[in-house]
C-alpha cells in the first residue's frame, strides 16, 4: 500500500492482485512440506529460510500452473514452454524480495526489543537473499522470460484498419449527437459505454486509463 500511495485511483486494486498472488504462492509452498504440521500453519515469516529455497522456487512454478506433469515424474527436464501463466513468475520475484525486507525489517525491531529470535530471523532472511541473489536469474527469471518472448514472437497482432476507425468515429459522432437525457437505469448504462467508448477512441487509450478520470475533468471541460 505505501509503494502505491500516490496512486489512488488504482492502487486497491494493485495491493489485493499482489496479495493474492502471494497467498496462492503460499498454498502451493505448504502443499510441498513434508510435515502435517507445516503443510497446516507455514507461514511466509517462517518459510523465508535458506532450508526452503528449492520449495520456493518450486511453489513459484506451480503458481505459474505447470503444464508439464508428465515430464516432472518421469524425471525429464521439462519443456520451457509448460508454463501458462510465466509473468507470476516475474510479479513473485519482487513480491519476494519485498518478504524478505519485510521480515528483515521486524528481525531487526525484535532484536531492538531484546527478543533472542530477532537476530535468528535477520541471518535467515539475509542467507535467503544471497541464495536468491546468486541463482533466482537462472533458476526462475530465465526460463519464464524465455517462454514470454516465445509466445510474443508466435503471436499475430492484427491492427485495426484506418477506414474502419473512421467509419466507427463518425457512427460514434451521430449516435452522441441523437442522444437525450437518461430516464432510467438502462438507458444512463447505455449512455455511459457510449462516451467510454467515445473517449478510448478519440484518445486512443487503454480502457483502465479512463477509470482514472475524476467526475470533474468531465464538468469542469468547457465543451
């Protein structure tokens, strides 16, 4: 929350999409424990170790759902390709590392308190950024940006005609210049995805970027 406080119009939902990636990092990573006991009450203070490294790193994977099963039992590298979703892999990697500040962080106020484990805590989360450091490029970041570029190389981006665009501006022009006051529900719904769409074509922006716009940038235009 604090990284994304100038950010208010978006950053409710920055925090929750990264919380939940998190969280379904976490679940992946207690189903890999070998104990009953961890697999139950693991928590991400507890598995930031060095001990836990390959499960992370494992648990990072699964999250990116795998789709390469077959080949993880039979013992056989598997394809580079079986990920489906490889940029979980990129967005874990700094929500990683930002763990480890955190927990780095609350080792070192328990230390301040005179609480023995603090220091424990701060070696251990300290010992999990070397590892990361020297092997999450090769182990992690590689291999889901390799399946990123080969998935952009074999995809066809179809661009809209400029006669088409034109046609769409000049129905959008008369269909707003045709229309009247809302009276009800249905019709002020209809009205809105008109001038929504009306603006992402004239400003040629991503839907999201209008979500940013204030009730007053529209009052306070002149036209």
């Amino acid at each position: 929350m604090k990284r994304n406080i100038s950010n208010k119009a978006t950053r409710p939902h920055n925090v929750s999409s990264a919380m939940r990636l998190a969280a379904r990092w976490l679940i992946e990573l207690r189903n890999l424990q070998e104990t009953e006991e961890l697999k139950k009450n693991l928590t991400c203070y507890n598995a930031l170790v060095p001990g836990q490294y390959q499960k992370i790193v494992s648990a990072v994977f699964a999250v990116c759902r795998e789709a390469c099963e077959d080949s993880v039992e039979d013992e056989v590298e598997p394809d580079e390709d079986g990920l489906e979703a490889p940029s979980n892999a990129i967005k874990l990697s700094y929500d990683l590392g930002r763990l480890c500040a955190a927990k780095t962080t609350k080792a070192i106020a328990m230390t301040q308190d005179k609480n023995p484990a603090g220091e424990k805590d701060r070696k251990d989360a300290k010992r999990l950024m070397q590892l990361y450091k020297l092997n999450w490029q090769v182990d992690v970041l590689k291999r889901a940006r390799h399946c990123l570029r080969e998935r952009k190389l074999n995809v066809t981006i179809e661009l809209p005609d400029p006669k088409d665009i034109a046609i769409f501006a000049k129905f959008m022009l008369q269909t707003m210049k045709k229309a009247k006051k809302p009276e009800n529900y249905d019709e002020f719904k209809l009205l809105q995805i008109w001038i929504l769409a009306r603006l992402i074509q004239y400003n040629r922006r991503r839907p999201g970027e209008m979500q940013v716009l204030k009730y007053v940038c529209y009052t306070s235009y002149s036209n």
